[in-house]
C-alpha cells in the first residue's frame, strides 16, 4: 500500500507515440529511473542534421532525482542518445553483456568512457533503489540479450516490455522467459507497457530460422560474388550469413564501419562465432575467385555513405559489383526508406548484377524483430494488467494495440494513450493521466548539440528551394557614402536570366542607400533591413521567387 504524500509518475520524452530515441521515465518521491536513451534519424526536411535525441531538460532541472539510466537492448533508438545524455547526467548505466560493448564504443568515440559507470546486468540481476526495487525477464527480439523490466513500487508492480516477439526457434537459442512471465503476471501487474510496432499485422511473427534457409539457398544459385546487406546490430542475421559462405565455401569480408565494429564485440564477448581463416580484408578480395567471396556490408536502408550505396555507384575504391554478382538486401526498409532503397537496388541492376529486394514475405531474407497481433496479445494474456500503455508506435498503432488489450481482457478505459510528456500518475492503485511536462526534440549537427533552432532550420530550407542573392556595398567610413558601385552574387538562383535582374538590383541598392543617406538614416542597421525589403519585393515581382537576401556592408 501506498504511502500518502508520494504517487507513481510515468511519462516519456521519446518514443511514446513515435518510432525512435526511446527514453521512459518512472518517478516516484526523490527518486528517478529512465529506461532507454536513443535516437532517430532525420527526415529529409531537417536539413543539415545528423540525428534527433530527446530533450532531457527536465531530467536536468531534476538531476539530484536521477538515480539510474537502465538500457533494454542495443539497437540505436535506444542507446544512440547516451553519450549526449552522460554529458548532461552522468549516472550509472545497467545494461547486459553485449548491450555495454555497444555503448562502449560509443562512449569511446565521445571520450567519456573512463568517467562512465557501465553496470552489467543479466535477466536474473536485481537493483534496488530507495523506493522502488527491478528486477528482468528475457524477451527474444533482432539483437542480443534483450531484456523486459519489472518494477517493484509501492504502488505496484509495473511491467516494461521493451523491444520483443515470440520465436520458438531462435537462430541464437534465446527464447522469451514465457515462464517467468507468466509468474509476474500471477503476482500481479497493476500497468503494462508493451511496444506496438507492428500492432497492425495480424498473426504470428515468422521465425529467424527460414530466413537462415533462404539465405543457404540464393548462396548456392549465386555464380559469382555474393553481396549482403543487413543491420549490423542484427547478430542472428549476420550469423546466418556466416554459416552460408561456410557452407558454400566463401570467404567473408566486412565493409562499412558499423559493420566493422558490432561483429568485433560480438565475436570477442561470444555472441558471433565465425570460422578461424573465414574473414579477409577488402583489399584480398581481388585476389580471389569471385564464386569465393561473400561481402557483407552496411547500408540496408539506402543511406547515401554508406557501403551498399557506394559499391551500387561504383564508388567504393577497390570493390567493383560486376555482371552476375548477387546482391542481397536482408532488412526490410523502414517506412519513410522506401525510395532511397528502390534507388540503390536500380543502380544494381543496371549494372547487371542479380538482386534480392523487397520485404520479407516477398523476398524471404527478413523477418521483423517486433511481434505481430498474436504476439502482443500473448504479452497481454501473461502479464494481465489492470491498465496499460501502448508504446513505441505511431498513434494508428497505439489504437490497434487497445483493441487487442481490450480483446484479451483489458478493461474498456483502462487503456491510455499518450503522446510524449503526457504523465500517468498511479496512487493507491488507481492510474490517471494528470499533467503534461515540456518534452522536445533536441537536434545534432555535426559538433553542436541542440544549437539548431526552428529559425536556422528555416533558413536553410529557404536556401534548399529559392537560394540566396548577397549584395557587397563598399562605403567610406567616415561620409558613409558609396565608395563604388555595389556587387550582387547569386548562388542557387536563376542562373540565364540573372544578368538582367543583377543590373536592375544594383541601380535599386544605390538609389536605395541614396535616399537613406540624404534622410540621414546611415546606420548600418537600417540600410541592411530596408536593402532587404526593396530587394527581396523587386525580386518577388520579377520572378515569383523569394531567395535570401544578404547585404554585407564594408567600410574602408
């Protein structure tokens, strides 16, 4: 039983109504946890950034409450954001074995691994904290040890799935604990929250396994070199590939940094088992037979760098993709990804190579690592809880998995659908949604973490669609007049027809700062702000166009 004056909170900052940077937040007096910190990546409108972590603000105006950050599972929408989120809190971090190999090396590459403190935990660990106690249950998903999180409150027990499905037959043996499961939901279990990525497919979802025999049987049709593509982080999926260029007698080689660096952990800790003399380097490729080799390679989901899209445009020094090579996409494209895959596949075609694409049920070389309909509802029928918090999906999903809730027993208005910072407060085993907290996204570019404003986002969109027109005045800097005709640059404006409208924008500019100087209104300011209005309007009526305008006054 609860005490009086404290109350379960749970909210999120990421990941509640959308797919990615997961972060989860359970509060309760001077104490709080956070389950998850990742990212995503953005869409085509956010130009210039690198990737979308949560706003941790409030996690900031609180830190003497942060107690623990508690990690899932190793895929990047819940772990890319941590070395952003150690910066700015820096506590301990529980995650299993391969999980932390995953976040040392991000934590390496933003020098902070020495004064991080990296925890590992299995399903059987327990933390213990003032009020709340944890403790795990293994759940199968596309990466290894994958964890579900029980938390032990005064106002009950609340389950988090994490990332899962059910397979009976999983390529690496690791099995859902649908025991222990079912002995949490008997105890009890007062809120469930379960992902929904793929809440809209009904059935069962397929087994690792058949993709393992697909795999085995294009190796054997393929008559030259043999080139796949998949996660990195999908271990199960690159042991596969390994046990079919053993079988077919190939040579393996790794292209692509991610690729690179998530078999090596996953070799040294033991969850990747790859035969002694079978990877070479890519420059040994040549040197081969092309019936010899297997290149496995990054670059699944059409991303422009990476390895996959550089060998579709022979761009990658040293490997070319010839007549008769196989090409084999083993991932599925993420929603939003379609296109940019549909391109890399006809460059491979052009280029006369054979070409496995599309989705797993088409192509036979992916299954998804989320449950379907019969998973979800299986979770929900061995937790049984009295509420529940879809997660991890766009809002069409969220709504189906309340209809598979309410299906299998879950009390019609005991579903809650949130969006993120919408907070659940739970006192004396009754759960209302009570208030919203300032949640955000917080942008990466390059070195900059959260200095990119909708402003400069807005600007650069701007320049992507009508360009920009700067305009060089040169002035004395004591009589503040017009030391030489004034210069005009255009850079992705009209480009036949500039000639014209350059002549026209220069005689207005001085005509402009004429009549400025003469009403004596020089300063610098003033002449910048009216230089803008006169030429972006001559523009506008000229061309229906409005590049940015930038005057740029130097004084001599």
């Amino acid at each position: 039983m609860s005490t009086t004056e404290n109350a379960l909170s749970i909210y999120a900052l990421g990941g509640m109504n959308e797919i990615g940077k997961n972060m989860y937040v359970f509060e309760y007096a001077d104490e709080i946890i956070v389950i998850d910190c990742g990212n995503k990546f953005p869409d085509e409108s956010l130009l210039g950034i690198d990737l979308i972590i949560p706003d941790v603000s409030y996690l900031v105006e609180n830190k003497e409450k942060v107690k623990a950050l508690i990690v899932t599972h190793g895929h990047e929408d819940h772990i890319g954001g941590i070395p952003f989120f150690l910066k700015e809190l820096n506590v301990p971090v529980y995650a299993t074995r391969f999980t932390l190999g995953l976040i040392e090396l991000k934590l390496k590459e933003h020098k902070l691994l020495r004064e991080s403190e990296l925890i590992e935990i299995n399903p059987n660990s327990r933390l213990h904290f003032e009020h709340i106690r944890v403790s795990f249950f293994k759940v199968t998903h596309s990466i290894p040890d994958c964890l579900g999180i029980v938390f032990h409150t005064p106002e009950g027990t609340i389950v988090h799935t994490g990332d899962f499905k059910f397979d009976l037959t999983p390529e690496n043996n690791e099995k859902s604990d649908i025991h222990k499961m079912a002995e949490i939901g008997r105890q009890g279990v007062l809120l469930l929250l379960s992902e929904s990525t793929n809440a809209e497919r009904p059935g069962l979802t397929p087994s690792e396994q058949a993709v393992g025999e697909h795999l085995l049987t294009a190796f054997m049709k393929a008559k030259r070199k043999v080139i796949v593509s998949t996660f990195a982080s999908n271990v199960s999926r690159v042991q596969q590939i390994v046990n079919a260029a053993e079988k077919t007698n190939r040579k393996l080689v790794l292209l692509g940094r991610s690729m690179v660096n998530v078999v090596q952990v996953a070799i040294n800790r033991g969850y990747l088992k790859v035969p002694v003399g079978m990877m070479i380097d890519q420059q040994d490729i040549n040197e081969l037979p092309p019936e010899e080799v297997t290149i496995l390679c990054t670059g699944s989901q059409g991303e422009q760098l990476a390895a996959l899209s550089r060998l579709s445009t022979g761009n990658f020094r040293g490997v070319e993709v010839l007549p008769d090579d196989m090409v084999i996409f083993a991932a599925g494209p993420i929603p939003g990804n379609e296109r940019k895959v549909t391109t890399i596949v006809d460059h491979f075609f052009a280029l006369g190579a054979h070409v496995i694409y599309g989705s797993g049920s088409t192509s036979g070389m992916h299954v998804s690592g989320h449950g379907y309909q019969e998973d979800l509802k299986l979770m929900l029928t061995l937790m049984k809880p009295t509420y529940f918090i879809p997660i991890h999906g766009e809002h069409r999903m969220l709504h189906h998995h309340r209809l598979l809730a309410e299906s299998v027993g879950v009390e019609p208005g005991n579903t809650f659908i949130l969006k993120n910072g919408d907070v659940v407060k739970i006192k004396q085993d009754i759960a209302r949604q009570t208030r919203t907290i300032p949640v955000g996204d917080t942008y990466v570019d390059g070195g900059g973490v959260g200095n990119i404003g909708d402003f400069v986002l807005r600007d650069r969109k701007k320049l992507s669609e009508d360009g920009m027109v700067i305009i060089v005045l040169t002035m004395s800097k004591g009589k503040g007049k017009l030391m030489s005709e004034p210069e005009t640059i255009s850079r992705g404006f009209l480009d036949s027809d500039f000639k014209e409208i350059r002549k026209d924008v220069n005689q207005l500019t001085a005509k402009t700062v004429k009549e400025l100087l003469e009403a004596d209104r020089n300063s610098r300011n003033v002449i910048k702000k009216q230089l803008k209005k006169s030429i972006r309007d001559y523009i506008y009526t000229k061309t229906k166009k409005e590049p940015m305008v930038v005057p740029i006054i130097v004084e001599m």
